[in-house]
C-alpha cells in the first residue's frame, strides 16, 4: 500500500507518520504481500489560529489580495484599511533646533522665528559680484532708505495736521514752531523726498547703462520705472499740502497741463474736485499722498524686491569675460552690512541739510490773489516744466504731452526692443539713446535754474 497522506497534520504540532519500512523485493512469479493498514495517531485539534500547512506536491496559495496590495503599494509602511490606502505621514520638524544647545533667549526667539530660517539660508547663498563698478549698486538701497524714513516722518505729521482749506496752514506753522522736534520732522520729511527721487534717478540711469535690464530682468525695470512714476506722483501730491502761496499756485499751473489733451478735462476735476484748485483740491491731494499712492507703491515694492532676490544682480556685458569681475561676496550679510554703511552716510546727509537748508514756511495761500512771479514746479519737473515753455506755439502743449508720453512708453519697454543685449552683447545704440536722455534732463533743468534760481 502506497504512503498515506495525512490531510488534518499541523506544522509544529501533530507527530508526523513514520513511512513504512521499504518492501524486498519478492522472487519472480511470487505475489508481493500487502502491509496491514496503520491506524492513524489522533491527531490534536489545532488552534483556529494557526494556518494549515498545505499538502505536500500542491502549490502554495497565493498571498490574499490586501496583502498583495499592502506589498505592491506600501513600501514606506502606510496602511491600508477597507480598500483605502493612507500614506505615512512625513512632516518637517517645527523647531529644527531643539537639539542644538542655545541659551534660552536664542531658544525662546527660535521656537517662534524658525520659519525665518529658510529665508536667512537663501540671503547665505545670494552672492553679489565685485567689479570697478559695484558701488551703483547701493543707490537702490539708498532709495528703499529715503523711503522708509519718509513713511517714518509722515506718519508722525499726521498726529498734527489736518487736511482742510481753514487749518492746513495753520497746522503746518503749529508745527513748524510749537510741537517739540516738530520742525526737525517736517524738515527731514521734505529733505528725504527729494533725497529719494534724487537716488531713484540715479538709480534707474545707472542700471540703464550697465544693461541690468536685460534677459530675464526686463520686468525688474518696468516695476523699478513705475516705482520711479509712484515716486514723483508723491512729490506732485504732497506738494499743495502745507497750503502756502507756492505750493497752491503751482498745483494749478500743474493741473492746468492735461487739457489740451483729449479727455484732459475729466482728468482735471478729477484731480481737482472741481473746476479750481480749492479746499476740495487738498483733500484729494492728501488722500491720494498718505493712502492711494502708498499701497500702489507697497505692492509694486514687493514685486521689484522678490524678483531682485529670485534673479540676483547683474554684472556690466563683457566683464565676465573680459575676467573683470574681482569675486563675489554673500549678500547676507556682507553686502546687507555695507548697504547699512551707506544708510548711516544718507541719514548724516539727511540730518545735515535739514538743519542748514530747511524750508521755508512761506505764506497762506489766497486763491482770489494774483499769482505771484516766479512759480515753478519742484525740481524734479523741471526738465517737463521747460519744455513745456519752449513749445509755446500753436499746438505745441499737446505735442510735449504726446513726447513725454511716447518717450515714457518707449522707456519702459526697453529691455523688449534691446535684442542685442538680451543676447549678452553691446548695444551702443541704446547706450546714445540713454545719453541724449540724460543730457536733455540735465539741461533742461539748469535753464530752469538759471532762469528761476533754486
């Protein structure tokens, strides 16, 4: 009788049957003897835990579906509950210096500010080239300066002016004369203004002339040329604020300018509130000055900066490989610190020209009295205020509107038209065309100086 098969055995557990003694081999013609049957052991119960070994020569049963699913799509040790499968969770600690031995103030600012970090690891990396002509780049630093100092001081005015036809002027003297530190405040208020359109041009020329603008930072330049407008829109609205003769007539030769030009009248109002420069006038000037062209000039501010730090600074065409370039330094916090220097120097500057040039405080405004010789617009509008005086010919006010607005146009869009520099070569053409701007700023403004005085 063949080997039998014992179906109910558990691996580990039930004894396993000896296999029967092999037969001899009988003699030829003799019938081989049949072994008597065995009776087979009792066989214990198995636990209803314990898996069935399979049968010797079947194959073994495949792995259950979840298993194979669990194997298939679980490297990582996820779980897989009623055919869901839930990754493990990986989450970055939130405070990456728990095991670094730091006094308890640096624990204290960490656990808070650790979200700095990565932040303060991206400024590490930032490097800013060192050539012969590094130091222009500090002038748009020097703009971000003059700014802040001008949000400083504007907000500590408004504890004591207020924007109406009856008390302007008279707010203006009280603290001019009576508020402690008051004539410092409104003395650096006015100095930084100018001090910040000043770096501002700077800023924006030297840039011009060293190609910064090219691929991939045109829109760098065109948010840097609306920075430039916003700033100007500043010196234009907060001009008529002190309501002094000067300042009222010369927002009315100002906002005169627009209507010769179609739909120049709507424009006119609607910077006026109403047909003349009045009371309503500077409301309207004072709330475009402290609230609409602050946030314009927030929003645009941080767009410029990201995109400064995402594309980095640019080197001048040709001097990488020319071998102009000296080396890089961090931004963070070599450069950040010389930036620094160069805002204590501004802040003397500041300091000193308005102790020994301060403003005048001049007269209260009448708008029913004739306008005094003379009136011309702050300085940064010069060079618009001449051309304007010498187009003084039929139709010649609405062709400088038309310049200033086809130059501004054509300003802006200069890193789009300037192929050759995109393509990192020289572009002489864009270089003239940069000079003859320049020079035609420059000279327009010293024939109003000459003409005018400061």
């Amino acid at each position: 009788m063949g080997e039998e098969k014992n179906t109910n055995a558990v691996a580990g557990k039930a004894p396993v049957k000896p296999k029967p003694p092999a037969a001899k081999a009988s003699a030829p013609g003799k019938p081989q003897p049949v072994a008597p049957a065995a009776k087979a052991p009792v066989q214990a119960k198995p636990k209803p835990s314990a898996a069935k070994a399979p049968a010797p020569g079947k194959p073994k049963p495949a792995a259950p579906a979840k298993t194979k699913a669990r194997l298939a799509d679980d490297p990582e040790g996820g779980i897989l509950r009623k055919g869901v499968y839930k990754p493990k969770e990986e989450r970055a600690d939130a405070n990456p210096f728990k095991g670094s031995r730091i006094s308890a103030v640096n624990a204290w600012m960490q656990d808070r500010f650790s979200v700095v970090t990565p932040i303060l690891d991206y400024l590490k990396k930032k490097e800013v080239p060192q050539h012969r002509l590094s130091f222009w780049y500090y002038f748009g630093g020097l703009t971000l300066f003059f700014f802040i100092i001008q949000i400083i001081t504007g907000l500590l005015l408004l504890l004591y002016y207020r924007p109406t036809e009856a008390e302007a002027f008279a707010r203006f003297v009280y603290i001019q004369m009576e508020v402690p530190y008051g004539w410092l405040i409104r003395q650096v208020h006015a100095w930084s203004a100018n001090l910040m359109v000043l770096m501002a041009f700077i800023h924006m020329f030297s840039t011009f002339f060293m190609k910064s603008y090219r691929k991939p930072r045109e829109l760098m330049w065109v948010s840097g040329f609306v920075l430039l407008l916003l700033t100007l829109g500043f010196g234009f609205t907060g001009y008529l604020l002190p309501w002094n003769e000067l300042a009222f007539f010369a927002t009315q030769v100002g906002t005169e300018v627009p209507k010769v030009a179609p739909g120049g009248n709507f424009l006119v109002e609607l910077l006026r509130g109403g047909p003349e420069v009045s009371g309503e006038t500077l409301t309207r000037m004072f709330a475009m000055h402290v609230v609409l062209l602050p946030g314009l000039v927030m929003l645009v501010l941080s767009a410029h900066l990201m995109l400064v730090q995402v594309l980095g600074t640019s080197t001048p065409i040709g001097y990488k490989e020319a071998g102009l370039i000296k080396g890089y330094e961090k931004f963070f916090p070599t450069f950040l610190a010389k930036d620094a220097i160069g805002w204590m120097i501004g802040f003397a500057l500041l300091i000193y020209l308005a102790v020994m040039f301060p403003w005048e405080i001049g007269v209260k405004a009448d708008p029913l009295a004739a306008a005094p010789q003379g009136i011309k617009p702050e300085w940064y509008f010069w060079a618009q205020f001449q051309l304007l005086k010498d187009f003084k010919f039929e139709g010649g006010e609405l062709l400088a509107i038309v310049l200033f607005t086809v130059g501004g146009i054509v300003w802006t869009l200069v890193p789009f038209i300037d192929t050759r520099a995109s393509r990192e070569e020289r572009s002489p053409l864009f270089t003239i065309f940069g000079i003859l701007v320049l020079a035609f700023m420059l000279i327009e403004t010293y024939r109003v100086y000459l003409d005018y005085g400061w």
